[in-house]
C-alpha cells in the first residue's frame, strides 16, 4: 500500500498546484482538470481506504470518497473543451453533465446523515437491503465505468477534429495519460491481465507523470496558440446582414491599426466583440466570411507584421527577441516561436539575421532570456 499512498498523494499534489496555480491562459482547463485528478485521487483514497484500517476507523470516509465519482468524467470533457476554447463560457448546457452526480449525491443523502447520527425525515426511496438496492449499486458502478469511456471517447473525437491546429499536440498525450489510468483500473476491477496486477500502482504513477509532464508543458502554450482553422462558408442563417460586413471590416482594421489592440495579450472574441459592438458569434461570423480567418489567425497576423517591422529595425538589434514578442502580444515563447515559423518559414533570429541587423552574439537564438519591455512603436 505504500507505492498506492504515494501515488494517490501525486494525484492530489498535482490537482492542487493546477487548481491555485492555473496560469493566465488555460485557467479554466487547468481547474477543470484539477477536478478530474482530485476525483481520481479520492476514487485512489477509497481503494487504500477499503484495503486498510482507514475504512473502519472512518465508515463515512469511502462513501463521501464515492461522492464525485460522477463528475470525474464530465470534469475530464470540459477540461478538453476549454483548452481547445479558452475564450468558451460555460452555458447552461454544460450543466446537465452534473445531472447525474447530484442525482446520485442525492441518493447518498439519507445514508451519509445516517452515519453522523442525524435521522432522515422521509422515507428511503430505495429501502437499504433489498435486491433493488443491490441492483441500484451494481447499476451506479457499472454507470461511472461507461461514463468514463464514453467521455473519454468524446474528449479525443473533439480533440481529433483539431488535431491540425497548432500547439495541441500535448492535450493528446494528456489524453492518453487519462486512458492509460482508465485502462489500468478496468484491468485492476476485473482481473484482465493478472500479471500485470502487481504493478498495478506503478502503473498509475507512471500516467500521472505522463499528465502531469503534459499540464505543465502546456503552460508554455497560451490560448493564442491555439489556432482553430477558418471554418467552412457557413450554411445556417447569417449572423450579420451582408451589407454590413464591409464597414465592420474597415472598422476593425481601423481598431487594429490606430489602437493597436492586438498587442494586448489578454485579448480574446469577447473582449474584441465588445470593441466592435457585437456579439461574440457575430465577430466570429464576420471574421470567417469577411476574412476568411478565425479570431486567432486574425490577430496573430498582426502580431507577426508588428515583430518584423520591429526586428528588421536597426536601432533595435540589441533588444530581446522575446521582448518584442511579448509587446506585440504574444505572451508565449513556444506560440511566438510556432507562429511567426508559420507564416515567414524561419525562426524569429533566422528573419532578424536574414536582413542584417542580428548581432553575431545573438546568431541562432530563438530568445534570450532577458526581457526588456517597450511600447509598439518600438522605444
């Protein structure tokens, strides 16, 4: 039980520093998936629990263990949701993914009060003992398993359809980190592979480092990296009559231009709708019919435009490669790097040499590490 101890203890070390330390993008994904790993933590706790002393020293300890078990795989889909759709609200919709685990929460009720001595006023609408209750137990058990699979499969079919994007390649390997813990407790509640039982615990220590390597690697992508491709013409109703898409383009290149809002890092189809007027699906309309683009591929283009006018001054060969990304809105090195690749086909320094102005002490570096801020205009 020692290795299952420290294993379950990693769970909940690395639910915790996502939960407090989300970073600036992804924050949301980030919390979500603390909420999956503490409930695969607590599910981890209840196994040591029902093997130990804990379960009859503490009998209310595994069923409150089991409380969460129906949010775990919910918590799994919108934690794949909100890194791929950083700026996504939650809606109304995302709740009904909670349906069932209140509902069993509210099963749980009467017998968790019953534990701590408090009398249920109402009668039981599963009497304890009965065969219905045993067939309710073995119909909620067999419930989380499917869940999970089903779950899981709709998290990977999400993150397949946007496997082409940039920076997404990490969600991948967090998702088969995830599959890798699924598949290890359905071979340890049914017995698959037998001599792989004993190993069972290193098993799940060994997918939480492959999670926890992909978490922490993916603080280094912001929500900018994520670059959805333009969407296919639209077949529904317009968002925007056509005649208005015209001077809604020339009223944003105006914001672009004269008040430089790309530079912001914080800039997301929210924040920009509001700007323009608009909701968030209108500008994303406007955006895929007017230019063909997404929100990101429209912003970064800017950005990208403002790092070479920037890198191809003299006057500012000395300062930090990364500086000039950051003040051009970008606020990650992998994304800055990945991006401006993307649309010039070499690296920042390799531009920034190609027109004569990078020192021969800086010849090859991505960025430095020291950072020095300046305003877009470049002083």
């Amino acid at each position: 039980m020692v290795f299952y101890t420290f294993t379950c203890g990693s769970i909940f070390l690395l639910s915790f520093l996502l939960m407090v330390h989300p970073g600036r993008t992804n924050s949301a994904g980030n919390r979500w998936l603390a909420v999956f790993l503490f409930c695969a933590g607590a599910a981890l706790l209840a196994f040591i629990a029902e093997h130990t002393a804990l379960q009859k020293q503490h009998r209310w300890l595994v069923p409150v263990l089991e409380l969460n078990r129906l949010v775990m795989a919910p918590a799994l889909l919108l934690s794949v949701t909100s890194f791929l759709f950083p700026q996504r609200k939650l809606s109304w919709r995302d709740s009904l993914h909670m349906i069932p685990a209140l509902l069993f929460a509210g099963m749980m009720l009467p017998y968790l009060l019953s534990l701590a001595g408090i009398r249920w006023p109402l009668p039981p609408l599963v009497p304890p003992g009965t065969a219905l209750s045993r067939y309710l137990g073995l119909l909620v058990g067999m419930s989380v398993k499917l869940q999970l699979l089903v779950y899981w499969g709709l998290s990977y079919r999400l993150l397949a359809h946007y496997r082409g994007t940039t920076g997404v390649r990490w969600l991948k390997y967090l998702l088969w980190g995830t599959a890798g813990m699924i598949l290890i407790w359905f071979n340890q509640l049914f017995d698959g592979v037998r001599y792989l039982l004993p190993y069972t615990a290193q098993g799940y220590l060994l997918s939480i480092y492959v999670i926890g390597y992909s978490a922490f690697r993916q603080q280094e992508v912001a929500g900018n990296s994520i670059v959805a491709p333009a969407l296919p013409p639209a077949v529904v109703k317009p968002r925007l009559p056509a005649e208005q898409i015209p001077p809604l383009m020339k009223q944003l290149d105006r914001l672009m231009e004269e008040k430089a809002l790309y530079t912001d890092g914080e800039l997301g189809l929210p924040k920009l709708a509001d700007h323009l007027g608009l909701s968030t699906h209108e500008l994303s309309f406007l955006l895929n019919q007017g230019y063909g683009k997404s929100f990101f591929q429209y912003i970064n283009g800017y950005r990208v435009a403002c790092v070479k006018k920037l890198l191809l001054t003299p006057g500012h060969a000395h300062l930090n490669i990364l500086a000039i990304a950051f003040e051009a809105g970008f606020n990650s090195k992998t994304t800055f790097n990945s991006v401006f690749r993307d649309a010039t086909g070499m690296s920042p320094s390799a531009f920034r040499q190609a027109a004569g102005v990078l020192p021969a002490s800086q010849t090859g570096a991505e960025a430095p590490e020291l950072v020095v801020r300046m305003d877009p205009s470049g002083r």
